[in-house]
C-alpha cells in the first residue's frame, strides 16, 4: 500500500511540474517504465533515484517523504 500511494504523490508532483513520465525519465537517466512501475506503485526507487527523483520533482528527499507519509496517513484513516 505505501508503494502506490509514493506513486500517486510522485505522479502528482511530476504533473504538477508539467512533466510526462518520459520527460522525468529522461532527466532522470532511468527509463519511461521505471517511472511507470514507481507511479503504479510496483516498486519503490533506492535512496539515490529517491534523491534525484524529488530533486527533479521541485523538492527534497525529506519534503518528498514528508509529503508521502501523510498521504499514507490519510489513506489509512479512510480506509478504516
């Protein structure tokens, strides 16, 4: 569950910035379905890709947290 909902943020955050997924990507140095499975909540990026993920994204790695840590939150006490 906290994968998808790092995915929802990420894909809030890159639209917000007016980013396709294959822009990030290739900001990024990853490919189009590495932002796709992180987005559909498959998978999580390690510490590194996290750092350049939210960096690319208009944030710190700590905001970006911050930011999914209480969407998670949320999530949790609507699904209860």
């Amino acid at each position: 569950m906290y994968a998808l909902v790092y995915g929802r943020v990420v894909a809030r955050l890159r639209e917000r910035r007016g980013l396709t997924q294959l822009d990030l990507a290739e900001i990024l140095g990853v490919r189009q379905s590495a932002i796709s499975r992180i987005e559909g909540g498959q998978g999580l990026p390690d510490v590194y890709l996290g750092r350049q993920l939210a960096s690319a994204l208009g944030t710190t790695l700590g905001e970006l947290d911050a930011l999914v840590a209480s969407a998670y939150e949320r999530t949790q006490q609507a699904a209860a």
